[in-house]
C-alpha cells in the first residue's frame, strides 16, 4: 500500500516537473513579448509585466504604436519579411496538410487492412524514405527544381514538403488502420458496399482520432521546416517563417521583438491542436458511426 502512494507521488511529481519545463518557456517568452524594451532590461527581471503592451506584435506588422511614455515606435525593420513568411507558412503548411491527408489515408488504408503479395516491402519502403536527413536530398532537388522553374516557388516548397509527410502518415495511419476490429468493415462488405465505400463511410470515421492527430503532425512538419527553405527559398518571396525568423535573430532586434515574433509562430499550431484535440474529445469511439 505505501510502496503504491509512493509511486503515485512519483508519477504525479513527475508530470508536474514536465508540465513546468513545457509551459515555462512559453510563458518567458510570452512575457518578454509583452514588455517595452526598458522594462525588459530592469533588475530584478519582472515576473508579469508591469506595463503590459501590445506594441511589439503592432509594430511586427509594420505599423507605429507608442512607448511607455506615449512616445512613438516605428515599425521593426524586419517586419515585412517576417509577416510575409508567416502567410507563406500558413499557406504551405494548409495545402500540404490537406493534400498529406488525402494522399496518405487510402494508402495507409491499403497497408493496414489488405494482404497483397509485395505489401511488407512496400511498407519497409514507405517508411526507409524517412530514414535519411533532408540535407541528403537536398542537391538533387535544388537541380530538379532549377530545370524546373521550382526554385523560389511555394509550389516547389508543397511538392518537397509532401515528400515527408505522406510517407510519415501512411505509416502512421496504416498501424492505426490495422488495430481497427474487423467487424464493421465486414458487415458494410456484407451489406453491399464497395471497397472504396467501406473505407469512406465506415473505416474514414472508425479512424478519426487517428486522422486529426495526423493532420497535426502533417501541419508541424510543414510549418517547422527549416532547411529547404532556407536552402532552396533564400531571398525570394516564397521564403517561410522559419528562415525569415532566424534572419531576424542575426540583425539587430530587442529580444522583447524577437520574442513577439517567435510567439506569433506558435499561433497556428497551438490553434489547430487545440481544435483537433476538442475534436478527439468529443468522438465517442465506442459507436464509431456516431
């Protein structure tokens, strides 16, 4: 009986200690965000800030606010390349989380649920694409995007991007297809349903907690990227936020600027985990057609 207490005060002191390495960061940073620049530089360091502001996201987007004493800021100087790689994110990652889903589900679907002669090696190949870094693939597609008119394109960015992701869904999905009982999908075959309506009506639904965790996952694989766009984007209008933050960080920013700018990446995908996993909460999987 103790030796049980004991290791529930473990586990719960465990879970606390990993809550606060994971939120304590992100509220540094959310307060830093907040602060004018005097007041970030003050000893003692402020815990809240005395004077909360809105000025550094306003000026992010390149328009004036005030100072402390009502003086005015201008916009950061690297405003429009930060804004602009923000949409630019937001909008590969969107397409590419979409077209991920809409791709890698029948396939993950055909790997989870058929037996056909060549499946193992298809899925030991699916998942060995994902087995070397990006830096070494990086030469042949900056060639085959430069014959192809790609390069600097958010175009070219989608097509690099879905390279990683289906092959990282498909895999997922196909061991959450497969864990799925059997049933269902035989009585909908025994009711008259194609295959194709099976998967759609029946298993598409049966698999939903699985689809919204993957369409996050698909999403911060495409807004976290770094290395192509840097790479194969550098100076263009289709570069992404992470290269045009980093940017920021080299020149000369307050760190209160830098942290405005570094919490609106966090934006997008704190929203759309928290609509997913409202999502899951309310599936009841016991009835999964309902």
């Amino acid at each position: 009986m103790r030796s049980s207490r004991i290791r529930r005060l473990v586990i719960y002191a465990g879970a606390i200690l990993l809550v606060i390495w994971t939120i304590v960061p992100v509220y540094w940073m959310a307060n830093m965000a907040l602060m004018y620049h005097e007041e970030l530089l003050s000893a003692p360091a402020h815990l809240v800030p005395q004077q909360p502001t809105l000025s550094n996201f306003v000026r992010l987007f390149g328009f004036e606010a005030n100072g402390p004493n009502g003086e005015p800021l201008v916009g950061i100087g690297q405003a429009f390349l930060v804004r602009r790689g923000w949409l630019n994110s937001l909008i590969v990652s969107m397409v590419v989380t979409l077209l991920t889903l809409s791709i890698a589900m029948p396939v993950a679907y055909a790997l989870g649920r058929l037996n056909f002669r060549g499946r193992g090696g298809l899925l030991f190949g699916v998942v060995s694409t994902r087995a070397y870094p990006p830096i070494a693939v990086l030469i042949p597609f900056a060639y085959i995007f430069q014959v192809a008119g790609l390069q600097g394109t958010l175009v070219g960015l989608m097509i690099i991007y879905l390279t990683i992701t289906i092959p990282l869904i498909a895999w997922i999905m196909s061991g959450f297809f497969a864990s799925l009982p059997h049933n269902m999908e035989r009585a909908a075959r025994v009711d008259g349903l194609t295959r194709w309506q099976t998967f759609w009506r029946v298993m598409l639904p049966m698999a939903a907690p699985g689809v919204a965790s993957c369409a996050v996952i698909a999403f911060l694989a495409a807004w976290n990227e770094f290395t192509f766009s840097l790479i194969l984007n550098a100076g263009s209008a289709a570069q992404t936020f992470p290269p045009a933050l980093s940017a920021m960080f080299f020149q000369i920013s307050y760190a209160n600027e830098m942290a405005a700018a570094a919490f609106m990446g966090i934006i997008p995908p704190a929203i759309l985990a928290l609509i997913f996993q409202s999502r899951i909460k309310r599936l009841n999987i016991a009835d999964p057609l309902a």
